[in-house]
C-alpha cells in the first residue's frame, strides 16, 4: 500500500485500505457483540460452501469426493454457529455498533 503511494498511484492503493478498515471494523464488532465471533465464522463457512458447490456443479462430470465433504463440513458448521444476524451481513451496521465510527461509512 506504501510502495503505490510512494509511486504516485495513490488511487490504487484505496481499494487496499478500504478493506483494512472494512477488516478492522469487523475485528471490532466481533469484539463487542456477544457472541459475534459465530457470525464471523458462520457466514465464513456459508460463503465456502457456497464457492465449493459452484466448482463442484460447473465441474459435474468429475466430482472430487473431497471437495463435496469439504462442503458438508462447513455446511454443518453454518447450521452449529447458526446464520450470521443481518448485523454481520451489512458493514454499515458493524459500524454502527462501533462507538466513533459514525461517519466511517461516508469514507
């Protein structure tokens, strides 16, 4: 992130901090609400599952067997943790739940 301020592409470096402070926020929010770190790993392993089912459809002549159970492992991880609350799903209400990160979101 550095190297491309100091390069003079200072625009390609916002993507890179908007997602270190996307990841700070959520390390707050896990933090402060109970039990927050089951949405952060829920929704983790929902996302995987996910992905995992996509390849494993799009590649249907070959299914890797161990991919599959992969995918029922997270898949069971999400129905342990429960689904994520639309508190996680939404960054700007991560933020919310932030004392002084109010007008983060504008950023």
């Amino acid at each position: 992130m550095l190297t491309l301020y100091e390069t003079s592409q200072p625009v390609a470096a916002v993507p890179v901090i908007r997602s270190l402070m996307a990841d700070a926020v959520t390390a707050g929010w896990v933090l402060v609400v109970p039990d927050g770190w089951k949405a952060l790993v829920s929704e983790g392993s929902r996302t995987r599952a996910a992905v995992l089912g996509d390849a494993l459809a799009a590649n249907a002549q070959c299914p890797d067997a161990a991919s599959e159970a992969r995918r029922q492992e997270y898949a069971e991880q999400v129905k342990a943790l429960g689904a994520a609350p639309p508190s996680y799903k939404r960054f700007e209400q991560r933020l919310r739940a932030l004392e002084g990160t109010e007008n983060m979101y504008m950023v």
